[in-house]
C-alpha cells in the first residue's frame, strides 16, 4: 500500500494528513499558533512555530495507530506563499518571517517596478506586478531598513521550504510557489535572473527549483530524530497552498475553476497557456501541475472579514456556542439568513488588510456602507458575507475577460460548510456551486502530488482522476441571483469612488 503524507504550513496553524493511493485519509492532525502584528499593516511569523507544529502533528498521525513510519513513501509539503525566511550562514533564522499579507512594502514594489522599466516590463520578465505581499519586495525592504539583517543573508526561503529544510537539510523550492516571490521566470519556470540583476539580488540567495511532484529532497537521520519518519523517506517539491489546493479540487484542466473561501479568498483557474496581460490584474505562475500555468485573483479577508466580525462583534454567538457546544458561525449565518438578499442596500467592503485583486491597494479599507436605521444585526452579518464574495466575483469576472473558460465551480475552506453560504456564492457568481469528496485542501493536493513524485500514478490529473469526485451541487436561484447582478455594479463602484478618502484615512493612522 501507498501511503504519503501531505503537511500543509497555513498561517494559523499546520496540518498534517495521511492518505493511501484511492484518496482515502487514514490519519489527520492539526496545531495552531499565534502571528504578530508588530504595527499597523505588519504580519510576522516565527518559523520556530511551523517546525514545532510539523514536528508534533506528524508525531500524531504516527501515534494513530493506522500509519506506521514505515507504510510512508513519500511526503508533500505545502504552505502559506510569499512569505520570507531569512537565514544566515549556519541556517539559522535571522529575523521573524515577513508574512504574504504583510503589507509595509509599498516603496519598495514602486522601486522594483521603476527599475524594471515599468509595470509592462516587468510582467514580462515574472508574469505579475510588483504586490506588496509577494517576496522580493520584502528582501529590498530588509535590504532597506534592516542593513545589518540584511548583510547576514545567505538563505531566502518560503515557509513551506523552511520546513523541508529542517526535514531534510536541503535548500529547495518548486516552481508554483517560487511563482509569488516575483523572481522566477515564469514562462521559462526559472529564476530570472535578469530582474534578479537589476534588484541587485544574488541568485545564490535562492534555493534550487523544482517541479511540484518532483522528489526534491530525503528525509534526513535529524528528521527521522525529530519526527519518528525514516530517513531516506522522499519529498516532493509540493506547491504553495493555493496551487496545492487546486490539486486538491481537481483544478488540473481548463473549464474548472476553484473558490476558496478561507482567510483569504482565492479564485484559481487552470491554464494551458500562460497568456499576457500588460496590467498584470491577476496572479499568473506555475500550476502544480508539471507544464501547465494557472491564473488567480485573491482577496485577503474574505472569511477573514467573518472572522474579524466574530472576534470583534459577535462576543454573544461566542459565549453561547461555547456554553451549547456548538459553532458560533452557525448562529451567525443563521442570523444573517433572516435578512434578505443584497442587505436591503447595505455594502460590506471586506479590505481589512487592504486589497489585492483588482486593486492592488495596501491603503484599501473595509466597512460598512448604506446604513440607514432599518438596519439591523442580520444585515450587518449578511452585507460581509455579500461583500466578501462579491470581491470574489471581481476575480472570476477577471478570468472570464481574459478568455479563461469557466464551465464549474468548485467551492471550498469555510465559505463551502455552510449551505447557506454556498448558495451565496452560487446566486453572486451566477454559477452552479459544487462541492467533492475531498475536504482537505492543499494538505490532500501534496499528498496526491507525493504519490505522483514516488510512482504510484503517472501524472497529477491522473491522481485526481483516481482519488476525486462532485458530492454536492448548488443550483443558482434565478431570482436572487438577478438582485446579486445589480448589487454588484454598485459594489464595483466602491472602491474607485472612495480611493482617495482610503488614502487619507492612512495618513491619520500614520500620524501624518
């Protein structure tokens, strides 16, 4: 029997499942931590936290009783993207890792894009404009403010990576998460060390690349130590989460499309070709699927507008789930049920953490919009679910200009648990919402990329052929939907309207 592991390094916690070769999950363990915000805008990680995390969950699923260390033939690994570890010339970690939704580097992506010679030029060399989350902005802005960090360099890693690092002693990446650092060649699937020469940035900072299912690295007699797997055991390149994810969905031909609705929401889309868009308005890199590329739009709150809402202002739903056992996002989409579709002209704008696609906007903000005394909680509740996944369908809208072809959707993280929110998504997108068998994420797509890399299929959309299938359809209601499509050309309206108010608001915060 095949059994691989799939570890995926998320930016809350990491989880760490075992599968055999039908797609079949034998064992599954998860382990939270904490991230900083040292200042407004800033998001670190200790990536102590990842290693501990990995650490004890592979220990668990071990301790299970249905994976012996010796069943496991291969391990994948994914993670959070465009984060970026630093280490010196022991391996040591210099500085806490700059986190993708980290959003300090707004001058430095300017720089980068006036070296290469303009937005148009730069999407040539990397396929993507220079965003504040992506990685190499964050090593010009170490290079920037932190001289003394940044001399003792000798390592740039992604948080995945530093995790196979301290599984196998090796320095590796693969190519679809090395596709969000805004260094790597994307259409040749290489570093580019034409943008790398003219950021200054020495191409030995950057670890060797390689395919997604491609055996990267062994375990090492350290990792067998720490973690109770045997050395010699292979791991596969993986893929950053979002690619690994769309593994997982079966987004592997063109025609099906992922949207994932998690801390950050992420419309994915499989492509042949990679295409070109001079305004770089969504992420393109490497799939995780050898000799094919992918398209993205990505939202950064969009559950985690929910969660902000829960944490913020459902303290009551919290205590009384608590007190019942229950979930107190079940009462709050209970409540926001109640209230009709479109929140009876009530918007939520859900860039919380400011905006990636279609803005490009670290100085973006959320809130409320349309209030009148008719309002009650339930609209409330309502017009942030509505928001967040209008600003999904910014996305796929996108997608489908650039003549992507979206025949299915499928849906996932917390957005697809809820009946009601799938068929919000379903009467927002205009498209039915289906729902598969796999539940796990990106931890399953490493996974079924490891039985890949270690011979047990041939290629990863046979994997998925093997191992996937839809369990659920939710059909669009015709009505709500044509309410949904005028709400929406006001919604686009938004952002473009307040821009220069979001703007000032900043300099308040700044103190400026």
């Amino acid at each position: 029997m095949s059994v691989t592991l799939g570890i995926d390094v998320g930016t809350s916690g990491t989880k760490t499942l075992a599968i055999d070769e039908t797609g079949a999950v034998l064992a599954s363990s998860s382990s939270e931590y904490p991230c900083s915000h040292p200042r407004p805008g800033w998001s670190e990680q200790d990536p102590e936290l990842w290693w501990q995390a990995t650490r004890s969950t592979i220990q668990a699923v071990l301790a299970s009783g249905r994976v012996r260390a010796g069943d496991v033939k291969g391990i994948g690994l994914s993670g959070q993207m465009h984060g970026s570890v630093f280490l010196d010339q022991a391996g040591g970690v210099i500085r806490p890792a700059l986190l993708w939704n980290d959003q300090r580097t707004g001058a430095e992506c300017a720089w980068i894009e006036d070296r290469a010679g303009g937005r148009e030029a730069l999407v040539r060399m990397v396929a993507n404009p220079a965003l504040t989350g992506f990685t190499a902005p964050k090593l010009v802005w170490l290079r920037n403010h932190e001289p003394r960090n940044w001399d003792r360099v000798r390592q740039v890693l992604l948080p995945k990576d530093y995790v196979r690092y301290r599984l196998t002693g090796t320095y590796a990446t693969e190519v679809s998460d090395a596709s969000g650092t805004l260094m790597l060649d994307v259409a040749n699937r290489r570093w580019s060390r034409e943008l790398l020469g003219k950021l200054e940035i020495d191409p030995e900072l950057l670890p060797d690349c390689f395919e997604s299912p491609e055996v990267s690295a062994t375990l090492s007699a350290i990792g067998e130590r720490e973690t109770g797997l045997l050395a010699g055991t292979p791991v596969v390149g993986g893929g950053g989460d979002q690619p690994a994810g769309a593994v997982g969905n079966g987004i592997v031909r063109q025609g099906v499309v992922s949207a994932t609705m998690g801390t950050s929401g992420v419309v994915f889309a499989h492509a042949d070709e990679l295409g070109f868009d001079p305004l770089g308005r969504l992420q393109r890199g490497c799939h995780a699927v050898p000799g094919a590329w992918h398209v993205m739009g990505v939202v950064l709150a969009a559950g985690g507008s929910f969660q902000w809402f829960r944490n913020a202002l459902g303290q009551a739903e919290v205590d009384h789930a608590r007190a019942a056992g229950g979930d107190p996002y079940e009462s709050l989409t209970a409540l926001a049920a109640t209230a009709p579709a479109g929140s009876e002209g009530l918007f939520f704008l859900p860039y919380l953490t400011g905006e990636r696609t279609p803005h490009f906007d670290p100085e973006a903000k959320g809130g409320w919009i349309g209030l009148t005394v008719r309002h009650s909680r339930s609209h409330l509740i309502r017009a942030v679910l509505e928001g967040a996944t209008y600003a999904m369908r910014d996305s796929l809208e996108l997608i489908r200009e650039m003549g992507v072809a979206v025949d299915e959707v499928r849906v996932s993280g917390g957005g697809a648990r809820s009946a009601f929110w799938r068929q919000l998504q379903a009467d927002i997108y205009g498209a039915s919402a289906h729902t598969l068998n796999s539940t796990e994420g990106p931890a399953f797509g490493v996974a079924l990329l490891a039985l890949v890399g270690t011979g047990a299929f041939q290629s990863v959309p046979e994997a998925c052929d093997a191992t996937i299938r839809r369990v659920d359809s939710t059909p669009v209601n015709p009505t709500a939907s044509a309410r949904y499509d005028r709400a929406y050309c006001v919604f686009r309206r938004l952002y473009p309207d307040l821009r220069d108010a979001f703007h000032a608001m900043s300099s308040l915060v700044d103190g400026a």
